[in-house]
C-alpha cells in the first residue's frame, strides 16, 4: 500500500503488505546500464538450446523459445535471483534512493548494472521495457486475485502488448517457506545450479534459523511482539495474517500482538491505523519495525508518545522487511534476529 492517504483497500493501499504501509517515498530516477546474464554456466548453456517453461502461482505457464535471457523484474525479485547467480537486465519498483544508494529491497543487486523503468509506485517506462527485448517480466502477487505487484494497473495491457510473458510468485496468506521454494524452483529453471555449496549453506542457515527462533519462542512465550510501521501522522500495527513472514514466525510460536478482526477489516485483515496518541495501545515487549524507506524509521520518530513505551526504552526495537527478499541467504538472517531479540529480550509489557 503506497500511499497513506489510499482511503480504501485497493491494489495501492497493498503497499502496506504484512500490516505495514508504505508511504510511497518519492525516489530519484535511475540509469539504463544493462546487465549481464548470470547463473550456473552449464545448466544456462544446456537451456538456451532448448523451450523454457514455468507454471506460476496463478496457474499460468509462462513460454520461451529458450531459457529467457532478458528478464525484467520487481527490484525485490531481481535481488533474491541475483542471490542464485540469475540476473535481470531490468528491474521496476524501489530501488534507487535519492542519494543514489541502493533502496534495502535490491539487496546485494548492483543497481548501477541495470536498466531502472520505474522506480516508484505507478512508475513503469513501457519504451524502457521495450528497447530491453524482455523474455519475461517477473514480479510478486500480494493478493489472491493474482495481481502483478508493481505492475500499474493503468499501462498493463501496453505493457502484456510488448509480447514478454509474466510470472508470478505469490507472497499472500503463505508462509514464508512457500514461496521460498517457489523462487529456488524459479531460479533453477532459469539456469541456476542449486544444488551449489553456497545455496546449499543457505538453505542449512534457514533451517537452522528456524529451529532457533522455535527454540527461543518456547523458552519466552511470555515475550510479545508487536509489528509496526510509522507515517507521520498514523503509526501502523500489522496483524500477523496474510504476510509471508509474519504466519510462519507465527507457526514457530513467537507471541504476537494482534489487533482484532474489526480493528483490521478496513484494510482487509492486513494492519490496524493507530493516531499517535494512541501508539501505546497495546503491551509489547518486542517491536518489529518497518524498515523499507517509505516508512518512518524509528530514529527519525519524535513523537513524545513512541519513545515513553517500555520496549523502546528498554532498546527492544529491531528491523523488518514486510517485502522480505526471497532467498535462503537473505530470509536467514530474519529468523536469527528475532530470535536474538526474543533470547534477549527482557519482560516490560
């Protein structure tokens, strides 16, 4: 959901995915250097001889020639791809901040190697797109309606007219190991080897990952944690419904705060809008903070009212992606400070 003044549940209000509502920050436009193909050599080679096929979390079974060459992807795609030695040519959605750093969701994407056709919500350069000669065009789905993510809905027949076909990997009422495999299973038939020592590791990470954060969940199930956002005027608490990582954190057994049905119906289930005067509504002895650049971060919150709450006082705040990049190596380090927090936390609600 991009933009806090969205009065209604619509495919912009999505921004706030996982209960956390981006603001839409206004970013600079970026550069047109391409990139260079990536992946395993030998499996790249073998497919480009032969058709590519990929059947998407909408059902639909994307087609090639050969394995696709020029992908075009959303920014947080592109950076768990790159992860498995795929890379895009193109990449839409935040990725270039104003100071000409990486936005947080390319990850360890090199931005200056790729052609940027938009880089901000409603913003996509069908040109750009074109003088690309896509292959693909691969992007998330925060909805069951198998809406592309990023993709505006306004330009996207001229955009589905360029010829590329799409994929679409769902991050809706999932947990979070889902579409994890999914992007694995994307990346493999795309060329990636991942059966390679470092997926391999990253995969053993996760594993690991997981069974500390259950371990710690156990050994504190007293300790709660709420999930939030901050705009300048509402401060957002997700429910822990719908959003990837939120379920599956709940599965392993982390005590959430969590507003009830009818504080979430107005966003459809996904985050309660609190004033600031009322940020203390709920207990916490643990936030999880939106750390995407639309949203407030909590060093740059005045608000008398957010630092008088226990967990922040206590220094219980830590960092949280609700569009969480989609690989091994980049969801590990999700589950391991959670559960660092969770060891460490100490009991303020």
């Amino acid at each position: 959901m991009s933009n806090a003044r969205a009065t209604h549940l619509s495919r912009r209000g999505i921004l706030a995915a996982g209960g956390a509502l981006g603001l839409g920050a206004v970013l600079a436009a970026c550069g047109d250097e391409d990139a260079k193909s990536g992946g395993s050599d030998k499996e790249t080679t073998a497919a480009k001889s032969g058709p590519w096929a990929f059947k998407d979390d909408r059902g639909t079974t994307a087609k090639t020639d050969k394995i696709p060459a020029n992908i075009v992807s959303f920014i947080g795609v592109a950076a768990a791809l790159h992860d498995y030695g795929i890379e895009s040519k193109g990449v839409f959605g935040p990725t270039k901040l104003k100071d000409g750093k990486a936005d947080v969701q390319a990850g360890d994407l090199d931005i200056s190697k790729v052609t940027v056709i938009g880089n901000e919500w409603g913003q996509f350069n069908i040109e750009k797109y074109a003088a690309l000669s896509p292959d693909v065009l691969i992007t998330t789905m925060f909805d069951s309606a198998g809406t592309l993510w990023y993709v505006p809905e306004e330009s996207k027949k001229k955009i589905l007219a360029v010829g590329a076909p799409t994929v679409g990997i769902s991050v809706y009422d999932v947990q979070l190991p889902t579409p994890l495999q999914r992007m694995l299973e994307l990346a493999k038939s795309l060329g990636a080897d991942t059966t390679s020592a470092t997926i391999t590791a990253a995969k053993k990470r996760f594993e690991d990952a997981a069974a500390r954060l259950r371990a710690a969940a156990k050994a504190k199930p007293d300790i709660k944690v709420l999930v939030g956002s901050a705009s300048q005027d509402i401060f957002y608490v997700s429910g822990s419904n719908l959003s990837v990582d939120l379920e599956y954190f709940k599965a392993l057994g982390v005590n959430f705060v969590e507003p009830s049905a009818a504080a979430l119906k107005a966003s459809g289930g996904w985050y309660e809008n609190l004033s600031w005067e009322n940020v203390d509504k709920y207990g916490a002895d643990v936030i999880m903070m939106d750390n995407r650049t639309s949203a407030v971060q909590p060093a740059d919150i005045t608000e008398g009212t957010w630092k008088k709450l226990p967990a922040v006082k206590a220094g219980q705040v830590i960092a949280r992606n609700p569009e969480p990049i989609l690989s091994y190596a980049k969801c590990a380090p999700l589950l391991e400070d959670l559960a660092k927090a969770i060891e460490n936390a100490k009991k303020v609600s």
